[in-house]
C-alpha cells in the first residue's frame, strides 16, 4: 500500500465481501496514533458533496487502514475530528 494521505483511494472489502473503493478526506494524529477520515469515492466525486458518509480509520505504520475497535475510541476520533472541522471553516471566514 502506499502512504494515507488527503486525496488517495484505497479499495476496501465490506462485511459483505464486495469491494468498495474508499477517498481519504482528512488525517489527524491523536495522541500520536494516526487517523483518516475517509468517506465512499462515489459519493466523494459527486458534485453535489451532499450527504456524504463519512467514518474513521486507524492509520497503522502509515499506509495500512485499519477500523476502530471501541465505541469510546470512535467517539473521541469523531470529535477531534469534527473540532479541526469547525476551527478550519472559522479560519476560512
């Protein structure tokens, strides 16, 4: 694999075994593990940019996706996350 960065498109297998092709829309590093954000490329690439499932992975050794194992884990993630969101768009203003 190669390294996760903003932009890339990694194809992943679903629970039920069919592969989906996944866009990294952010990383973050918390408490020195590394995330990504990353949503679906089909929704990514639509123009409209509406309603776009996003979810969060574990970054290991900086190329390999892997998912979070607790809900606490996911919760924290999710609010890092949604915190560099808002303070970016309050730069952009």
């Amino acid at each position: 694999m190669e390294k996760v960065e903003v932009g890339n498109i990694f194809v992943l297998t679903d629970e039920n075994g069919e592969d989906q092709e996944i866009e990294v829309l952010g990383t973050l590093t918390i408490d020195e593990v590394e995330y990504a954000a990353v949503g679906f490329a089909e929704e990514t690439q639509d123009e409209s940019k509406d309603d776009i499932d996003v979810f969060f992975l574990r970054v290991e050794d900086g190329e390999e996706l892997s998912v979070i194992e607790t809900d606490e884990e996911f919760d924290r993630i999710s609010a890092a996350f949604s915190e560099a969101q808002e303070a970016l768009e309050q730069e952009e203003e």
